[in-house]
C-alpha cells in the first residue's frame, strides 16, 4: 500500500515537473517571438526614415539641376528647397507609402 502511494507521489512530481518545463518554454519561445517582432519594426522603421531622408537629397539635386536646365530660373527651387529639407530633417512621417499606412495612428500631424 505505501509503495502505491509513493508510486503514485512520483508519477504526481513528474507531471508537475513537465508543465512547469512546458510553461517555461512556451514563455521563452513567446518572448523571442515578441523580441524579433520588435527588431523586425525597428528596422522597418529604420528603413522607412532612410528612405525619407533619400527622398530629400533626391528632390534637393534634383533642385540644383533643374535650375542648372533653366538657365538659372530659381522659382522651382521655392518649392522644391522646403520640401527636400523638411524630408531630410523631419522625425514625422510624410512619405505616403505601405508602411505609412500599416502605422498611421503612429504617424504625428
């Protein structure tokens, strides 16, 4: 009868040792999933702002040409000058794109 009992107090701390193993891993697998999750968005975050920042130097040289071509006629560079500076400066989003869209209520007006 008391070899039984303690049969069964063995079977008993086994199973409690194998949910606490499984919760443990299940918990580990959920933080490294969540830890990529949050590097995978920095990076699409990071991404995006390069872009803007590209963006701006694209639409600054293309300033700088387009007056070349115009013989000197600056009036597009009193939009174009504005504009590419604000993409190359600005910690807001204001490329209009996928990732715009996907975080918008993170987008600051």
């Amino acid at each position: 009868m008391e070899a039984i009992t303690q049969t069964q107090n063995a079977e008993l701390a086994n199973c409690i040792l194998e949910d606490a193993y499984v919760q443990g891993y299940t918990d580990a697998m959920r933080k490294i999933r969540e830890r990529n999750r949050e590097r995978r968005e920095q990076r699409e975050r990071k991404r995006y702002f390069i872009k803007q920042r590209l963006y701006g130097l694209a639409t600054l040289a293309f300033t700088i040409l387009a007056v070349r071509f115009l013989d000197g006629d600056a009036t597009i560079a009193l939009f174009t000058i504005p504009l590419g500076i604000s993409l190359l400066l600005s910690k807001q989003m204001l490329i209009v794109n996928q990732y715009y869209w996907e975080h918008e209520d993170e987008a600051e007006f």
